[in-house]
C-alpha cells in the first residue's frame, strides 16, 4: 500500500511537547499544514500553516492531494472534530490519525469522572437543547462551548430549564500550561474572563426529583406546542411501541400535526422526516424540534402526502396519523421496503373502516384503544371517555 497523503493529527494546548514522535515528524515532513490558527501557531509551522477557511470547509484539503499534509485538531480527531468530515470524503488509505488526549479524556481525569457514564456534547455549534434529553437529577454532562461568553448563557438557560441547582465546573484550556478550573452553580454564575477553549462539566446531583424530560415515549402533551392537533400522550406511547424504534432508523411521519411523534422517536434515538401540508403547522413542527434539541434527527417537509414521499429516502417505519385515505395507502404500500414497519390510527367510522380492510388484504394487527380519564361531575368525578381509536400495526 501507499503511504498516506494525509495525517491528521491532534493536538493539546501544550503543543509540540504533548505530541508523540509520529506527530512532530509528519509535520516536519508536510508541505502544507491545515489548522485553526490557534493549532498553527501551537505547532509552530510558521510558512506551512493555512488556516481553515470561514466558514468551515475542507475543499482546500481536499484539493492538495498528491503533497503531504497534515491537518491539526484538538485532541481526538474524531469527537466533534474535522477528522470525521474528512475521513468521509476519502478512502482509508489516504489518511492517518494520531490522536492526542481531547477535551472528554482531560476532563474526566481532572474531575474524577467515568466517562462511561458521563454523556458528552459539542455545544460549541449545536442548540443548548441538546442537553434536554441527558439533563436529570443525577447527571453528568461535559460540554465544549463555542467561547466564555456561552459560559454564561448556558447558565442561564439551565435556570429557564428549572435546573439553577446544576453545579457547573468550568474547564479553560485543558492540557496547557494556562490551565484553570473553577466551580460556580448556575443560578449564581459570576466567573469573569473565561478563556476559550472551554469545556462546562454539570453535575445534577443536586437538580430536584423530575427534573428533565422522561426517557419514555408518551410524554406529556403540555411539554409540546400545539393547537390541538396532537396525537395524545397515552396514545403516542402505544404508537411508539407499535412503530418499534431503532437507533439511526428513519420514520416518516405522514401528516406531522405538531411533530410531537417525530420528535418521541428522535429521543429514542431515531431519524424523522416530519411531512405535513400546513403553513402553521410547520412552524408548530419546527418549534418542537428545536425545543426538544432533536433539529439535527428532524426534517420538517412541507407537502402533501403521497406527492411528497416520492423523492424521499426509503424508511424503515412509517406513521399515518388521523388523515390516511384509501388513495395514500394505495401509493404507499408500494414505496415500503421489506421489514419497514407501518403503524395507521384513525379516530373516524370511515378510517376504521379503511384499516379494517388494509388488515384483511395485508395483514397485521388490528387494534382499538378505547381510554377514559377522570373528570368532574358535580361534586364529584366520573370517567370522561375519548374517542376510540383504531390501530392498524403492520410489517411490509
């Protein structure tokens, strides 16, 4: 094989002295350095460096093939780093990594955490609404920041959260010799002069009981925006169940209303593509999301079903909420590769119907859910009933 055109190589606040042998010899073989200025000027490569383009792009990388380059990160590469971009416009024998300690290894040894057990976050160019599915009592995040000021925006928006109790220890420059660390919690964030880079770990040991949002499908409606057009809480549990999601699996949510099964199966761990005709009803969809943190696994789609599903990528599950007709399932059982699975509910005698005789042609389980809630009734409480729905459950 080849030698490499390409190493990548990560690098501490500590430079040249914190990189193994492999690290130092490639760059003093490279024709062209490529870095953040900060890395340049660590490594020291004077005339070789070129800084990374604004906004980010690895075009110029990608364009030096054939001479020997190196391109500097911090730390690994590969966490949240421009190593994983690149590796995905190559092939494995035109690169070579050379990690260094990154920002979770240091943190972790400086404060004396698991990292198996503590979840980790690039917040430096992602939504604080990340955070959302990781923030309990009990937890243990360490997040990137883009700069000391998202120091203290983070603090605030853990206090909007109801999570002011959150201890917050704020990593500067892990790994240089202009090191520093300090401890402050949310409600009270007063530290100044906070230089990036810069890493906040949150302890939540100290959060109230139920602070957070379930890890289990079917929570509450009121945690979502809509105008009624949601699928109610009880019920999307049990659609989520039947839909069966798998982590990176990819949904179709066939008229989304507020988006609020998109968003349930993007906690689990799933990709949606959230499809639904209405202006306003996009925007509720959109505000979900972003609410949620999950606008990186949802992708709101204006347009009609079927004529919006054809370019589409193929799903390996599909939900059809309130509005299924004969002429979308005729469209749409085609589209299904084999193994996707396919979940209709329907609230009316006529979309009973339908799936009544969907089930009878391709089978499945057929299911009603009748629920009632306590209600008052004069002075006192009776069942207040819902209306039933039927649900057709099925695997292509």
């Amino acid at each position: 094989m080849s030698e490499p055109w390409l190493t990548i190589i990560g690098i501490t606040e500590n430079g040249l002295p914190d990189l193994p042998d492999a690290s130092r010899q490639a760059l003093d073989r490279a024709d062209l350095v490529f870095g953040g200025p900060r890395h340049l000027a660590l490594a020291g490569v004077a005339d070789k460096g070129r800084p990374w383009p604004v906004p980010f792009d690895i075009a110029p990388v990608l364009a030096a093939r054939g001479r020997r380059v190196v391109a500097l990160t911090s730390g690994d590469p590969f966490w949240h780093g421009a190593g994983g971009t690149l590796a995905a416009h190559l092939d494995l024998s035109d690169w070579i990594a050379l990690p260094v300690a990154g920002t979770v290894p240091l943190a972790s040894a400086r404060l004396g955490w698991r990292a198996e057990t503590t979840a980790t976050l690039g917040l430096h160019a992602a939504p604080f609404a990340r955070l959302r599915p990781h923030l309990a009592r009990g937890c243990r995040i360490i997040a990137t920041l883009r700069d000391g000021d998202a120091v203290r925006e983070l603090a605030d928006w853990l206090c909007t959260q109801g999570a002011g109790s959150a201890r917050l220890t704020v990593l500067e420059r892990l790994g240089g010799p202009a090191e520093r660390i300090r401890k402050a919690w949310a409600q009270n964030m007063d530290l100044a002069d906070i230089a990036a880079p810069v890493a906040v770990a949150i302890d939540g040991a100290h959060l109230p009981r139920g602070a957070g949002i379930g890890t289990a499908p079917g929570r509450p409606d009121d945690g979502f925006a809509h105008r009624g057009q949601i699928t109610k809480s009880p019920i999307r549990a049990m659609t989520l169940a039947a839909l069966g999601p798998r982590p990176g699996a990819l949904l179709w949510d066939v008229g989304g209303g507020s988006g609020a099964i998109s968003v349930e199966w993007a906690l689990a761990g799933g990709r949606a593509i959230c499809i639904e005709p209405r202006d306003d009803r996009i925007a509720l969809i959109r505000a979900n999301i972003e609410a949620f943190g999950v606008g990186h696994l949802v992708t709101p789609v204006q347009g009609r079903a079927p004529q919006a599903l054809s370019d589409l990528p193929e799903p390996d599950a599909v939900f059809v909420g309130g509005g299924g007709s004969a002429a979308l399932f005729d469209a749409l059982w085609p589209m299904l590769p084999t193994g996707a699975r396919l979940v209709a509910n329907g609230v009316t005698l006529e979309t009973e119907s339908l799936l009544s005789a969907l089930s009878a042609r391709h089978g499945g389980d057929l299911t009603r859910i009748d629920i009632a809630r306590a209600a008052p009734l004069g002075g006192m409480r009776g069942w207040q009933a819902a209306r039933p729905v039927t649900q057709w459950a099925v695997t292509a």
